[in-house]
C-alpha cells in the first residue's frame, strides 16, 4: 500500500531586536519522583518532594552513585496492588504544557526485568515501554517530553501496567508555555507534539538537565553528531561558533534560546541526518538558521535547498530572508509518513549549507475523553462507594480509548465521536461499603449497574437511570432501600426499561428496623413495572416464610420440588406488613428459598401454589418467564 506525503513549511520571520521578552507563565513543577525534600540542583532548578501521586511505592536506583544528578536516583514503581492505572495529577491552569518523564529501571527491584507499560498524558497514549529495554536504558534511563494543552485544569500524566508488570518513573516536570507555541493556531489544540529529536548543532547537549544554559520552556537540547550522516570524503565539514549576541532570540511565541543559534555546522557537499520516527503519524519538522559566518554579508552567497525523504521542499538564502546574527526558524508538517526513517537533507546550490538546530515532533492525535459531568459523577461514586485503590479509578475514567481505564468500567463513544460516556459499571463481590451517590444521576448513558454482594447503605438515588437503565444488580442493608426501590420502579414506568435489584437486610422482626431481605430479586419492564395487574409478567421474591421445608408446588403444568433446607425464622409480611406496591399484600404464608422467584397471580395476592424455582441467572435474566 503506498501513503502520500504532503509537505507545509513557513518561514518565521524576527523582530529585530535585542531585548528579551519578559516571561509571563510562573506555573512549573518539577518533581523529584521517589524523593521526600525539596532541592535545587546544580543549574539552579528548583525541585520538590514526590507529591500529586496516586498510589505506588518509592524506590531508589540500584546504583545511585552512578547519577549525577539528585532526581534521577530516586523513583516511584506502581504494584498491582495499587491498581492497572496510576496517575499524577497536578492541578494547573488552563494552558499548553511543556511536560518531561525521566524513566529509569536499573534492577531497583532485584528482579532483573525492566517492566511493560504504558503512559499517558491528558487521556493520550504518548509513550510504551516493552520489556526488555536497551541495556542502556535500562541502566542509565532516558528523558521523554512533548507539548500539550490542558482544558479541565488538571494535568494528567497516567501509568498503565501491562500485564502486572509495575510501571516506573524517576521525574516528572510541567511547565507553562506559551498557548500560541509551535504554531498551535494552525495545528490546533487537538494533537499532542511528542519529541522525536531536538538537536542542537555543533555543540554537546544543553539545556535543562545538562548545562546552565537558559530555555524558559525548560527544553533539552541533545547533540546532533549522533544523528548526523557522515561523508568520510567531505573534509570540509565544519563546526561555527560565535559569542555576538543573536537577535530575535527568546521572543514570544516559542523563546528559542540565544544559545541555540550560537553554534552551526556546514559542509560544501551538503548535510545529511536520519531521524528515526514510527510510521504512519505526521510529523512537524523545525528548522533553526542564523548566519553566524562574517564572510557572508550579503543575499545569494548562501542558498541551499532542503530535501525530505528524497523530495526538495523548500529553498533557503538565511542573509536574504533576516540579516546575519539574526534567527531564523522554518517549518513544515510531513503527513502519513510510510517509513520510520525521516531523512534531511540540506543540499548545496551556491557556498555550503550551514544549520543550527532541528526539532522533529509526532502529532499525536488527542483521543477522546470523558464528558466532564460524567468525570465529575464517577469521582463522586468513587468516594462515596470507598472503590479500593487496587481497582485503578484515577485520572479519567474511561480515557485512554485504548485501555481498561477503570476496573469495572466500560465506556463507550458519543454517536459524534466527541467524547466517551460510561454505559456499564460492574463492581459486583468488592467489598464496597459506602453508599450511591446523588451523583450518579449525571450518567445518562447508564445502561448497566451492578452492585451485588458489598455491603453498602443508604438510599438509591430517584433518578438513577431514568432514561438510559436496562439492567440494574444492587444490594443494600438499609430498610430505607425498600421505599427507594419503589421510587425507582415508578420512576422508570415512563421508560420502557428493565430494573433489576438484589437486597440484603439484617434484622429479624419487622418491628426492629433494618428489615432482613436475604437475597431477593425485583424485576420489572415496560409500564407493568415489578408486579403486574393485568399481567403474569410481574416478579417479586422476598422472605415471608416461617420455619419449614420446602414442598411440591404447580408452575404452570411443571411440577418441581423447592430445596428441602431448613430455614430461618422469618416475619410473616400480611395485611399490616410493609407494603411493596399499593394492594400487593400477602396474607398467606409460603415456603421461601434463596435466589428463587415468586410469581403473582393477577389478583396480586402471593399463594404458594404460584411461585416457580427456577433459579436466576445475571446471564438469562428472567427472559424465560416473559
């Protein structure tokens, strides 16, 4: 199959002045990851203990006399235990982020398995880490950045275990930028920029992390000699290096530093370096030129062409377009790249090429995230129903598309493809002990609720799935459950949907409330919600037996023999008893056993003969009797 490339560039011309721009974001954090003090390091960088964490354990490096510096010996690891999804989320403003990840393994656990996972950043898969690393990384980590913009006022930066592999981190730094940075007017606030390769040419790496060298968007800037192909039979390779200052530098939108434009390499028969990419993703590509030579002092002495994977996209004169000791960048975007190596050439056309730095960026499209009241209901359900940290409810609940986000949860995405919205939660036998959130309401796409076997309380809020509920599994130990189950079946009469519900009381008398209700079942559909009036369609299985063994009884032609056990004293629920809908009483005391219906007759009173025991099924439902 073959892909086309489409090639955009722009020139971005100076402002020819020597003065900086005054710096208008103070919002950066940078977080000593598996550190407990505050510090500033050998650059004069400000650094805090781990904090804004999810979950995980500390850790420090096997050998941590082999890092320089402080944060990079220290980590945080995520067990299974505290959950698949691991997150840290700072609160921030709405902005563009400049956001780096320090990943280190060096055997910390003893295992000598560097481990499988997945990291995310605003709900977007941007970086995967399979095991086994490069023994390099593996031992001496590695930076990882990009840029992305933040909408909901929280940074998300999230971990994913592959298998029960604990995902790592040694540091994490946010920083505001610029909104208008990169040309994100033109590209939009939809894609991620994940680095691919930001070179500095002619000079060793600088920046943060690596030199005292300023860039107020804290980027590193690495050497390009790794990524540069070398012509043995060109010796007129140069390296340029100047201490005049470079005007244009540090300016809104992007503040490219001085330095970067202070050192260059030239060579008469061209420039050439292969850049390694994944294919099939576009790629933003950004060019850095100052004519730092004094023997060029006019247009035409300097042209070249630039070349991208064998096709000319562009000709450059650096004198012609800005002077020189003035900085220049130009970019272009290379879409549905079909290789995974992006090569660049700077081809002569008069004096040798000559460049300062390239950047090369994926444009990661953002995926879909949940809508914000359903973020907002499911964090509310996540508290008031005390979900255990080994289920992984952090960050958005069913972002990334790609991941199990929440355990228990499955989302699905807006007719629109706009967001995603949660339509089941399952989060049946895990020992949940709080209550449903009012909350809960704000997930009108709620098609399926299990909440059987925990020991929850309170009342089921009236609304619950009104207009989107199909299936619905619940338990609860208060004697207010029964009135709120009420409420939901009158409820939902005006929707056409089924409701499904499981109790647990614990008491023995009716007078001496919580009311014990050991494993019943109400079901309901259409406007003949729970027990029917004009229908055998109607189902509603409570204990209203005293001591006795089970009996022979007609269901409908089908003659079968309820389990013969010895059961519990019960109260007999008669005229007087609590009334599960208006008329429906029961006068007649029948055998009762667990996890079985009773079927009503038209009149609405129970009579034993009319009770069938046909165990239920969550699979199957109660399909057979409609």
């Amino acid at each position: 199959m073959s892909f086309f490339s489409l090639f955009f560039f722009f020139f971005s011309l100076p402002i020819l002045t020597t003065l900086s721009s005054p710096y208008p974001y103070d919002t950066s954090y940078r977080i000593d990851c598996g550190g407990q003090r505050n510090f500033t390091n050998t650059f004069n960088e400000s650094w805090i203990g781990d904090t804004f964490y999810s979950g995980g354990v500390m850790g420090l490096v096997a050998e941590p006399h082999r890092f320089t510096q402080q944060q990079e010996r220290t980590l945080r690891f995520f067990p299974i235990s505290s959950g698949k999804k691991n997150c840290y989320i700072l609160r921030v403003p709405n902005g563009r982020y400049y956001i780096r990840v320090f990943t280190i393994y060096d055997n910390y656990d003893g295992e000598l398995h560097s481990p499988s996972f997945d990291v995310s950043v605003e709900g977007t898969v941007v970086f995967s880490w399979r095991s086994p690393w490069p023994e390099d990384v593996s031992r001496d980590g590695a930076y990882s950045d990009l840029f992305a913009g933040v909408s909901d006022g929280e940074a998300d930066i999230c971990f994913y275990s592959i298998a029960t592999d604990p995902p790592v981190i040694g540091s994490l730094e946010v920083i505001e930028v610029d909104p208008l940075s990169y040309d994100s007017t033109v590209i939009g606030e939809e894609f991620l920029l994940v680095n691919y390769g930001r070179l500095t040419c002619g000079s060793g790496n600088q920046g943060s992390g690596f030199s005292n060298d300023s860039d107020k968007f804290g980027r590193a800037w690495q050497s390009d000699s790794g990524f540069r192909v070398v012509d043995t039979s060109d010796s007129s390779f140069r390296v340029l290096s100047t201490r005049r200052n470079i005007v244009s530098t540090d300016q809104r939108p992007n503040y490219f530093p001085m330095h970067l434009y202070q050192t260059a390499v030239t060579a008469r028969k061209g420039l050439e370096y292969e850049l390694v990419v994944d294919a099939k993703l576009d790629y933003l590509l950004w060019f850095h030129f100052a004519e730092i030579n004094e023997v060029v002092n006019k247009a035409g002495q300097r042209v070249f062409d630039v070349f991208i994977n064998q096709r000319n996209v562009g000709r450059i004169d650096i004198f012609k377009q800005v002077g020189s000791f003035a900085a220049l960048n130009w970019h272009y975007t290379v879409r549905n790249l079909s290789s995974t190596v992006l090569s660049v050439k700077l081809v002569p056309v008069v004096g040798p090429p000559l460049i300062c730095g390239l950047e090369n960026y994926a444009l990661v499209p953002k995926d879909m995230s949940t809508v914000p009241d359903q973020v907002i209901a499911m964090r509310a359900l996540k508290e008031s129903l005390r979900v255990p940290d080994r289920m992984g409810w952090n960050g958005d609940p069913c972002a990334p598309s790609s991941w199990d986000a929440w355990e228990g949860v499955t989302c699905h995405p807006k007719k629109d493809k706009s967001a995603l919205v949660v339509s089941q939660i399952d989060l049946g036998s895990q020992g949940l002990k709080g209550y449903v959130s009012e909350q809960i309401n704000l997930l009108s796409n709620l098609v399926s609720l299990n909440l059987t076997s925990n020991s929850l309380e309170g009342t089921l809020p009236l609304g619950l799935g009104q207009k989107t509920l199909v299936r619905f599994y619940v338990r609860f130990w208060y004697q207010s459950v029964m009135k709120s189950i009420q409420g939901l079946l009158a409820e939902n009469q005006r929707t056409n949907k089924e409701v499904w519900g499981r109790f647990v009381e614990k008491s023995q008398t009716l007078e001496t409330p919580p009311l014990e209700i050991d494993e019943g079942l109400c079901y309901g559909r259409g406007e003949n919600m729970g027990l029917m009036k004009d229908s055998h369609r109607g189902y509603f299985s409570t204990p209203v037996v005293g001591r006795g063994r089970g009996k022979e009884v007609d269901n409908g032609g089908d003659r079968k023999s309820a389990p013969s056990q010895e059961l519990p004293r019960q109260p007999t629920i008669g005229s007087s008893g609590p009334r599960l809908k208006t008329g429906i009483t029961n006068t007649n005391p029948v055998p009762y056993a667990p996890n079985h219906v009773l079927k009503y007759k038209d009149s609405g009173d129970f009579e034993a003969a009319q009770w069938s025991m046909t165990p239920w099924s969550l699979e199957k439902g109660l399909h057979d009797y409609l």
